[in-house]
C-alpha cells in the first residue's frame, strides 16, 4: 500500500499516514507494534524521549526487515531537556536508544514558555539538522506567538509542527498560519482518545455507514483530505490495520462540512501555553488519567 508523502519546506518528505507509539510499554508491545505496522504498509513511526520505548521502536524497526532508508523515523526533546547544550545531549541520547545513524525528524515536543528555552533548544536542532543526523526538524505544541520568535530569531520555520488536532479541536486558525508558512501539520491523539465521545457522535455514525467504514476510519481520511499527517496510535493488530484501510473511500463535501461543524474547541491534552516541567511519571499518570489515544 503506498501511503501519500508530502513535502516539507526543507525539501524532504514524509508519509502522510503513520504510527504513533504514546504509551507502549517498551519491550515487545512496541516491537511487535512497530513491526506489524510495518509489515502492513505504515512508513512513519512517531515516538519521543518521554514514552520510554525509545529502544523498542528501534529494535521494531530492524525486526520488520524493512530497509531504515524506506521508514520515517521521529523522536522529539523532552522539556527537561531544553537548552542548546543539553538539547544536543538529549539528541545523542535518543539516537543511542534507537540504535540509529540519525533520525528522519526531531521535535521539541513542548514550547513550555515559562521555561524560555525553547529558542536556545531550536538553535541545537538546526545544528542536529545541518550535521545530517536529523534530516528534518520541527516542534510540538506551539502556538503563532511562539512559531513568529522562532522565525525571528534564526530566520528558519520548522519543517512541522505536531499539535492535538480532531474534530472537536480542529486549530483552524493556526492551521491556517502554519500553512501560510509553509509549516506541515502533523495531528495528535488524531481520533480525540480513547473516551468514546467523538467516535460515538450520531454525525460521525451516521458518515461511517455511508462508506461501509468505521467512526475512526472516517476521521482518519478527514484529517488526510485536510492535508495533514496523522499519526492514530493503537497497539492492537486489528485496529493498526483497520487505521491504514483508508486510501480505498474518499469523503465528499457536504460530509468534510458536516465534520468542521462538529468543532467545540475542546483540548483533552494539556494547554501548551501552562504545560511545563513533569517528570515522565507524571506525564504517563496524565495520560492514564485523560486516555490520550
């Protein structure tokens, strides 16, 4: 199954449709998530420093027998880490852990504005960048006010910017900016959790048996027709199968404007203007707490 690639402003790619590994314990779950996704046309694996399964992506990877050349690999900083010097360690940390020459992209994954680091650690990314370890850079999590300091200061936008995105929080107006930019959005927690409230909306039912589809499939080929990358996270076969078994449906106009209705402009993830220093327990314990998945 070839998976649509879109271009980023740097001048690579990246596939348009991946896996996201929030939560996976490290270990076989990981591995054997990684590896099936692989094995059933997934291209982009999405972790980052905090899961802690770092290692077992990595060694999913190499299971699959896929050539790296073929995968998009990314990995993002944790905000404990933010600063030019420890960014750069943290790297290094990161691409041991994954048993890697480099990575594919590589993501502040929070502004934490509080903090004010976050300039210093782009600084370290760019360099990450420019020595090849990193083919693309980017952020997670930022808003225009902290894109707009970035671009001012070192005159380079990030290639991504990975932001809670469904359709009860669609960011329309910052989608709008970063697409002006030329700044690719990447979507998370894409089907809004775990909890059932999007995935069990009458509207949402109602498209899904037009198309002989389910709820969550429905909202997958929503977020690719708006041109954004998306990275559902699941660690069951079935489901891992049924969220790549997108490409054969497409949805029409009225339905695309049935779905923008359905905005609340609700987070069930952190607000990235408070979010700031936890430690990963915490983090793990917010996300038990909220089932981003």
């Amino acid at each position: 199954m070839d998976i649509p690639m879109v271009r980023l402003n740097d001048g690579n790619s990246m596939p348009q449709l991946g896996l996201g590994v929030w939560k996976m314990r490290d270990g076989e779950e990981v591995r054997h998530a990684v590896d099936t996704a692989l094995q059933n046309g997934y291209r982009l694996i999405d972790t980052a420093a905090v899961y802690g399964n770092e290692g077992g992506v990595g060694e999913g990877v190499r299971r699959s027998g896929i050539t790296r050349d073929e995968i998009f690999v990314t990995t993002k900083l944790w905000n404990g880490d933010q600063g030019y010097d420890s960014a750069l360690r943290a790297f290094d940390t990161s691409l041991s852990r994954l048993g890697m020459d480099y990575v594919d992209l590589y993501l502040i994954h929070w502004p934490v504005p509080a903090m004010d680091k976050y300039v210093d650690s782009w600084k370290a990314l760019l360099e990450v960048k420019e020595s090849g370890r990193a083919r693309s850079v980017g952020v997670c999590n930022f808003g225009t006010t902290e894109l707009e300091r970035l671009m001012n200061e070192t005159g380079i936008a990030p290639a991504v910017n990975q932001i809670e995105l469904h359709p009860h929080l669609q960011q329309a107006e910052l989608r709008a900016y970063c697409n002006e930019k030329g700044i690719q959005i990447e979507s998370w927690s894409p089907i809004g959790g775990s909890g059932g409230d999007l995935l069990n909306d009458p509207k949402l039912i109602l498209i899904s048996e037009k198309y002989d589809k389910s709820p969550a499939q429905v909202v997958i080929r929503w977020h690719l027709q708006l041109g954004l990358v998306v990275i559902p996270k699941s660690s069951h076969d079935d489901r891992i199968k049924e969220n790549i078994d997108v490409f054969d449906f497409e949805l029409d106009e009225e339905d695309m404007k049935t779905i923008a209705s359905m905005d609340m402009g609700t987070r069930r993830g952190p607000d990235p203007a408070t979010f700031g220093v936890h430690t990963r327990t915490n983090v793990m314990g917010l996300a038990h707490k909220l089932r981003l998945i």
